[in-house]
C-alpha cells in the first residue's frame, strides 16, 4: 500500500458534486511520485474507511457547502471537520466524512492523518459537468493539494 493517499470524493451526475472526482481525474494524468495513490472514490459512505486503511495520510477533495463563493475551496483537518459537522453537515453526501470519522473514532479504527479540501459548488442538480466557477478551481485546488505533500509550489494567496 502506498503511504499517501489522494481521495476524491463526489458524483459526477450531480454537477459541481463531482469536483472531487475531477481533481483525481486531472491528478490521475501527471506523473506523481511512487508513494501515491490516486483514487476517484465516487461516494463510498462508509467505505470510506476501507479507502483509507493502510495509508500513512491521506489528502480528500470533496464538494462542502461552507457559505463560500462557489470555486472558492478551503483546507481542513479531520478535527476540524468533525467539528464542523457536530454543528452541520459539511459534506453533501448521506453518510458523510464527518459520519465516517466519528464511527472510527468511536470504534478506535486506526486512521491516517487526514487534509480535507472542500470545494463550496455553485450548482448540485443532474448535470454531467461542473460550473464554470468550481471547473476554475480545480488547478489550485490540485496546487494545493501537491503543495501539502510537497510534489509542488506554492499555494495560491487567494485560496489558503
């Protein structure tokens, strides 16, 4: 197994829901170093922790309803996220990221470290593409992400 893991997590049907999916996607095509992986996970819900066992860290993309402007993303611990999601639901998915790192804490299950890149969408209805605002995004969301395991540059200013 790999150390370092780069989930992305959506439905691509469902507009601006499959940035996640993109971002791997788009990451999928460039040649990283051999200790990551790349999935698409599509919208796993609990088997989420199956995506995740094994691996030393691992980088989430997803789409999060955040109250940002749509493209604009934002990075998040685990903690962070669990927090976030004791007040609401920061994921768009039933059985969301918070849902699954709860159970596992609650279940003692080993986790690696996790980074969570939210991506606020424009538009979560059936389409087969994303907005033209979150489509924007996705080069510095894939920045930021290398950035964080050290595969690139610096992040833009813009989206810390």
């Amino acid at each position: 197994m790999k150390p370092i893991l780069i989930l992305g997590l959506g439905n691509l049907l469902q507009g601006d829901d499959g940035v996640g999916c993109r971002v791997a996607q788009e990451l999928e095509k460039r040649t990283l170093s051999d200790t990551i992986q790349v999935i698409d996970g599509g919208t796993p819900g609990i088997g989420l922790l199956n995506l995740l066992e094994g691996h030393q860290r691992a980088m989430i993309i997803d789409a999060a309803e955040m109250g940002m402007i749509p493209g604009e993303f934002k990075r998040l611990s685990a903690e962070d996220v669990l927090r976030a999601g004791a007040a609401q639901r920061i994921s768009l998915h039933h059985t969301g990221i918070t849902d699954t790192l709860a159970l596992a804490r609650e279940l003692r299950i080993p986790l690696p470290e996790i980074v969570f890149f939210g991506v606020q969408p424009a538009l979560i209805d059936w389409a087969d593409g994303l907005s033209p605002q979150v489509q924007a995004a996705i080069p510095h969301v894939i920045d930021a992400i290398l950035s964080e395991i050290g595969q690139a540059g610096e992040v833009p200013p813009a989206h810390r």
